[in-house]
C-alpha cells in the first residue's frame, strides 16, 4: 500500500525523478547547470527538493523538453525572468515567451546553409526560392557559443562513457 505524500513534503531525488519522467542524473546534471536548482543536501549528500524546487524543475523540464528551448535558452529566461516566472511555466501559468533565436526560425532540419567561400552554393531543391543569409546579432552570436560550447560538453561524456 502506497501512500501519497502531501503536496507540502519534500521529495527525494527518485521520486522527484519519477514525477518529472527523466532518469535521476538528469536531474544532478540540472544542478550543474542550473545555479537557481538547490536541494537541500542531508548528511551523505542526500537530496531533499522543497515543493518550490519542484516547480523549478518542473518549468525547467517544460521549456527544455516540451518548449525546445536549449540549456543556454533557459538560462537567459532564468536570468531575464527569474525562478519564479520558471516556476509558473512548469504550472502552465504562464505561457513561455518567443526568445530572439526562435522568432522566425526554421523548422529543424530546414536551415539555410551558407556556402563555403571559394565553393559553388549547395544545390536546393527544385521551387524552392533561395534564403537570404543575415548577419547575426551579437545575442544570437554568443547564443551559437554557448550551444556549442554545451554540444562539446555533451561529446565529452558521451566519449567518457564509451
């Protein structure tokens, strides 16, 4: 016989885990990535999330898994919007705005590729009108940085565990 916890109780790392569907390293991952993320850490390092933590986390999973946004993109929101904005995302309080990199943006897999200098322009297909290349802002620059910055990070566990 289960009982439920009231809606008050802190929640260990696995059931937190369980609530937002995502494996427990996700979650410490988040930590490291996310300052605004602090659990209470009992002796032996147990993690104990407070009901607020819990919706941080909840509007953290929204944006990144529901919303698409990156690690980078809900940083900016974070520091934008602060936690409590976050919070109400996860509690489908607040609808998440339009960042400056999603306003406009192609459908994944459906970019524009620059050609190369010194190389004849890859070939579209046929009807399809050709894209005008923009310069990108300094926002939308250091957004790129930081993506790849997190791709880099993520090869490098992903080679680590191989």
């Amino acid at each position: 016989m289960t009982t439920e916890k009231s809606p008050d109780a802190f929640r260990t790392i696995s059931e937190a885990a369980e609530e937002l569907t995502v494996p427990q390293h996700v979650l410490r991952f988040w930590e490291t990535r996310f300052s605004q993320i602090k659990p209470m850490k009992r002796a032996g390092g147990r993690r104990y999330y407070r009901p607020a933590d819990l919706e941080l986390l909840k509007g953290i999973h929204e944006l990144l898994y529901k919303k698409g946004y990156t690690i980078r993109g809900v940083q900016l929101i974070l520091k934008e919007e602060g936690v409590a904005y976050v919070a109400g995302v996860g509690r489908g309080e607040v609808m998440p705005r339009k960042s400056e990199l999603q306003e406009g943006a192609p459908a994944p897999g459906k970019a524009p590729v620059a050609p190369r200098p010194g190389r004849a322009p890859l070939a579209r297909p046929i009807g399809e009108a050709p894209k005008v290349i923009h310069k990108l802002s300094t926002n939308q620059a250091d957004a790129l940085r930081a993506a790849l910055k997190d791709l880099g990070d993520a090869r490098k566990l992903l080679d680590s565990a191989s």
